[in-house]
C-alpha cells in the first residue's frame, strides 16, 4: 500500500456533505404545461448512466411521467443514437415519436471524484501522521481502529458536478437547464442530491411534477 506524509488536524475529518443550491436557467417561452412525458438520456462523462438513473428516480418520485430505461436503449440502438449526439430539432422530433415523450433531459457529468478510505498511523502525533490508502466504504470514525493502538479509519467524501439540461420535442429548444456541484459521502449520494435539487428547481414551472 502506498503511504504519503499529511499534515493534518484529526476533529476536522469528520465533516459531511457540503452542498450549494443549482444555478438554472429557464427558458421564458417554454409552455411547461404541454409536458406530459419525458425521457432522460443517460448522461455523458464518467458515472453517466447512474447520473441518469437518479435524475429519473427524483423525477419519478415528483410525479413525473418516465418512461422504462430498457425501451429507450432499444430506441437509442436502433436509430444509432447515443447521448453524445448533437439533438437537434429534426432528432429531437424523430425521438420524441419513437418514445412518445413530450421532453428529453440529456446531461454530463463534468466530475465524479469517488470518495477515499484511509488508515491514519501515528496518532501519538496530533499533527504529523501517515496515511495509508485502503479500499473501502464510506467509513467516517474519530476512535481508533479495534486492534490497532494509534491508529484511526477515516473516508474522504466524493465531489460531483452535474449538468442538465430539457429540451422539447417539438422545436428541439431547450426548456430548462442547470448546473450544480455536490460533495457526498460517496458518488451515488452525491448524484441523489444533486438530482433532488434539479427537480425541485422544476417543480414550481412544471405541473407535471407535485
């Protein structure tokens, strides 16, 4: 295992998850209320399809109408589309038709850092320790590791920066889009929240949503 030299303050490793509210931008012309059905591409960048899963958890969970994961691969397959592909109004009409949606979230995951466990030695010295990085889960203790005098176990959180954006069938114009950065315990709670965010940014302007 690979040890490295930090200097660091043992009661600061036990923070939580930081987060900050999305910055969103709405499209003034949009006629959310038409929006009945939607669809969310999976995300481009690493972790992209979990991403896509937990936006349409959220949006699920809201109220909104989704359609099944298995169907639009099938779509995407077929037509040899995939989520990098450059939507617009002509593929978005043709998507739309073949889901029977009204709307498509496509997405990028801009980071997924996943979070670290390490095994802290040398905890006679409060402020020079090794570190040793092991494999693990979100593990975030200030005792001591059973069995190992001056030792402790701790686990640096993930960082996420999603990006999202809906985008109407119909004219291929996108409706709402949003960014937003989150620091979890791990990747998927990192995405749960930021997910969670996006669609309660929606819930005012969107009746499909409660």
């Amino acid at each position: 295992m690979k040890t490295i030299r930090l200097f660091l303050s043992l009661p600061a490793l036990g923070f939580l998850a930081a987060c900050a509210a999305p910055q969103v931008a709405v499209n003034p012309r949009a006629d959310f209320s038409a929006i009945k059905r939607v669809a969310v591409l999976p995300f481009n960048g690493p972790r992209g399809d979990l991403a896509a899963d937990m936006l349409t958890q959220s949006l699920l969970a809201h109220g909104a109408e989704v359609i099944e994961r298995q169907r639009l691969d099938a779509v995407l397959k077929e037509q040899s589309l995939s989520a990098s592909t450059s939507f617009d109004s002509v593929t978005a009409k043709q998507l739309g038709k073949l889901l029977g949606v009204d709307a498509i979230f496509v997405g990028t995951v801009a980071e997924s850092t996943p979070q670290t466990s390490y095994l802290v030695s040398g905890a006679d010295n409060p402020i020079v320790t090794n570190v040793t990085q092991v494999s693990g889960g979100s593990v975030y203790s200030e005792g001591s590791v059973p069995g190992m005098p001056n030792s402790q176990l701790f686990s640096t959180t993930a960082n996420v920066s999603l990006i999202s954006r809906m985008i109407e069938i119909q004219t291929g114009s996108i409706m709402w889009s949003a960014s937003m950065s989150y620091e979890g315990f791990d990747v998927t709670s990192a995405m749960r929240g930021i997910s969670e965010s996006f669609t309660r940014s929606l819930a005012p302007i969107w009746p499909g949503l409660y």
